[in-house]
C-alpha cells in the first residue's frame, strides 16, 4: 500500500507462523494460558475483596495489579485467538489503534503502580509500627489513580505520534499485535523526532520508574541491616521478595525491547520477549504473589471450604 497512513484501511497481523497444524497448537497454549490468567487474577481480586484479612494497602496494590493485568492479557489475547483459527489475519486501522492505546496505557500504569508497591514496602519495613499510619486509604487511593492517569496520558503521547507516521510500504505487521518496532518499520521515514519522543517516554515510563524502585529497595536494604535478628531480616527481604521478581521480569522484557534504537529492532527474536511480558507474565503475576504468601493461601482455603459447603 502507497501513500501516508490515510490510505491505510487496515493491517494484516501475521502472527508466529502460517503453518496450520502450528496454529493449532498455539490456539491450545494461548487459550491455555489466557484461562489460567483469567482464573488466577480473578480469583486474587475475588480474595483481596472478600477476607478482611488482606485490607491493608500492600493487598490493595496486588488487587490493582491483578486489575491491570487481566485487561492487559485482554488486549492481546482474543485477537492472538481469533488469527490462529482465521484465515482473516486483519486488523482494522482504528482496531490497531485502540488495540497500541490501551496496551500502552495499561503497561505504562503498571509500571507506575510497580513503583507505588516498591514505596509501600520500604514504608513497611522501615517504619512497621506505623505502617497503617504512613500508608492510610487515601493515599493508597492517590498512588493508584496517578498509576493510571500517568499512563494513559503517556500513551496518547506515544499513540498520536506513531499514528500520524506514513504508513508507505507494506501493510503487514510481522507480529501478533500493534507494537512500535512492527509499526516503525512499516513507516516510510522515521524522523529524530519521533525517536525523541521514544526515548522521552521510555525514560519517564521505565528509566525513571526503574531508578525511583532501585532507590526504595536500596532504603529497604539499609532498614533491614539495621535489624538485628537473622530471622527479622529474612522475614522483612520475604515481604519483597514477589515484589522483586514481578519488577524483574517486567521491566527486564520491556527495556530490552523498547532501549534501543529503531535500527536494531529484530522482529523474530522480539516477538517472543513481548510474547512473555504481553500474555505469559498476567498469568504469572497471581502466582508470584500467593504461593509464598501465607495470608492468600489461607483466604484461598477459606474461599475453597465456603465453596464446597
């Protein structure tokens, strides 16, 4: 297709493979795990809603996370569905925009919320006694709706800028969704501009988001060396131990893609990191944060025997 991005109607998604019996098998996985990563962040939310036991504000920034997890894994995954069993591999161009919209949004949120849930727990273990204090509702409550405003005014920064890029070439997108480095590479001329733009937003969504948690782990890092039983100080690095492994993985996935420039983007390789932080990571996060956690699984017992009677 020819001209800017006006004449572009729609694209075509061409997902991981064209081999049918392929596509099979990665309907069964995808839907595989899009179920457990529905179950598992309903379920956590189900939890954190009904045991009074889970009030406090580090529950009540898991919750949110489960919130924005199930709607990220929602805007991938029924369309990764739909082009494995479809001869159809379309999207329409306002479909590719809401679909890149609230992607970015809903990633940008989390990794704000990720910093609110890195300052909760150095509160937590820093000043114990006067958590409930340093950490009241409506704080917990501001912290959550700067999480999504910061985001979704990034994203429509991010979003008005690539979409007002020529779309000149092909329309195919050699991947499974609406991402920057497919859509840059359909773009006749990217200019410093809009590379400018990247890195704004790369730096004020993860750069900087990345060194506020480095920073509140190198406070809990001192708080808990002050500590002077052995048994204190693993019980406090346990508290933030889900915490550190969700950071991790997320914010390892996305600055690998999104730290480098336009020139070096490998659509192959990339695909299956954004694959992990996109549809395998929402169904992860539940896990990461009740298999270790005393308090869940005894509401998840609780739930089970009001269930069964």
């Amino acid at each position: 297709m020819e001209g800017s991005n006006h004449t572009v109607t729609e694209f075509i998604l061409l997902g991981f493979t064209t081999d049918p019996v392929m596509q099979m098998v990665l309907f069964g996985v995808f839907l595989g795990v899009y179920s457990l990563t529905l179950l598992g962040n309903s379920t956590l939310i189900v939890l954190i809603c009904n045991d009074s036991r889970l009030h406090t504000p580090m529950y009540f920034f898991i919750g949110n996370l489960s919130f924005l997890d199930l709607w990220y894994s929602s805007v991938y995954t029924p369309k990764i569905l739909v082009t494995c069993i479809s001869e159809d591999k379309s999207i329409s161009f306002a479909g590719c925009l809401c679909q890149f919209f609230f992607s970015a949004g809903l990633a940008y949120s989390e990794c704000y919320l990720l910093v609110s849930m890195a300052y909760d727990r150095y509160v937590a273990i820093s000043n114990p006694l006067l958590y409930s204090q340093a950490m009241p509702k409506r704080l917990c409550i501001c912290l959550v709706i700067y999480s999504y405003t910061g985001g979704f005014v990034n994203a429509i920064i991010l979003t008005s800028n690539t979409f007002t890029l020529d779309f000149c070439g092909d329309n195919v997108i050699d991947d499974f969704f609406c991402d920057v480095p497919p859509l840059v590479k359909l773009a006749c001329d990217v200019q410093d501009s809009y590379q400018a733009v990247l890195y704004f937003l790369l730096a004020s969504n993860v750069i900087a988001p990345t060194v506020l948690i480095l920073a509140s782990y190198l406070f809990i890092i001192a708080a808990v060396l002050r500590i002077l039983s052995t048994q204190g100080r693993l019980k406090a690095f346990s508290t933030c131990s889900s915490h550190l492994i969700s950071v991790t993985l997320y914010y390892g996935s996305i600055l690998y893609i999104y730290s480098r420039p336009s020139a070096s983007y490998s659509l192959e390789r990339d695909k299956m990191v954004s694959t992990f932080y996109t549809v395998v990571f929402p169904m992860l996060n539940p896990m990461i944060y009740s298999l270790r956690n005393k308090d869940v699984k005894e509401a998840l017992r609780k739930l089970f025997k009001w269930a069964t009677t």
